[in-house]
C-alpha cells in the first residue's frame, strides 16, 4: 500500500507541476487557451492572475515533494498539502469550473485517502 500512496502523491505533485506550466508559462498561448476556453482577450486580461494560481499550485507540487522525499516522517506534511489540494480543487470547482473537481480534488482525495490507510 505504501507503494500505491506514493505513486498517488507523485502523481498528484506531476498534475500541480503542470498546472503551474499551464498558468505561468502557457496561459496566453495557443494551448492554455484552448485548456481553459480563453480568448486572446480573456487571457492577456488574466495573465498576471493565472501566474499568481500557478505559482500555488507549485508550491502544492513543492511540498507533496518534500512529503515523499521525508519518507516515513513525511506522512504529516503529505496529510496537509494533499487536504490543500482537496480543498482548492473543491473551492475551484464550486467557483469555476465543474472539470477542477475531477482534474484536482479527486486524484488528490485518493492520493490522501491511500496515505491515510498505507
């Protein structure tokens, strides 16, 4: 069980690290307006707001990192960042899109889940 939790968490880490690609590096090109349905207009206005979120979301991928990196002692630092990355994805859903449920909130919900009972 150790095994899958750790996997989970690293999946989890490599989804935020993406996340912060898409919203720091990517927002304004082709592909993160097609992600996100932005228009060129939409995403030049929100740039520097999307910027900010990615960098969130690296420091949710920094700590599961840490998490996994501490080993056995990690379990506490894994158990906060992975209800961060519940509770984020449960607040982006409820306030921005329905997809953020499935994307953040339930990949992290399992990870959490499997730490929990490892």
């Amino acid at each position: 069980m150790t095994m899958a939790a750790n996997v989970a968490v690293a999946l989890v880490a490599a989804l935020h690290l993406g996340f912060l690609v898409l919203e720091m590096f990517l927002w304004d090109k082709r592909l993160g307006r097609r992600v996100f349905g932005q228009s060129r207009e939409q995403a030049a206005a929100t740039k520097v707001l999307a910027a900010n979120q990615g960098l969130y979301n690296g420091f949710l991928a920094a700590g599961l990192v840490w998490g996994l990196v501490l080993g056995a002692a990690g379990t506490p630092v894994l158990l906060f960042f992975l209800a961060c990355v519940v509770v984020a994805g449960v607040f982006g859903a409820a306030t921005a899109s329905r997809k953020i449920l499935y994307a953040q909130a339930l990949p992290g919900l399992v990870a959490l889940v499997l730490v929990v009972v490892r």
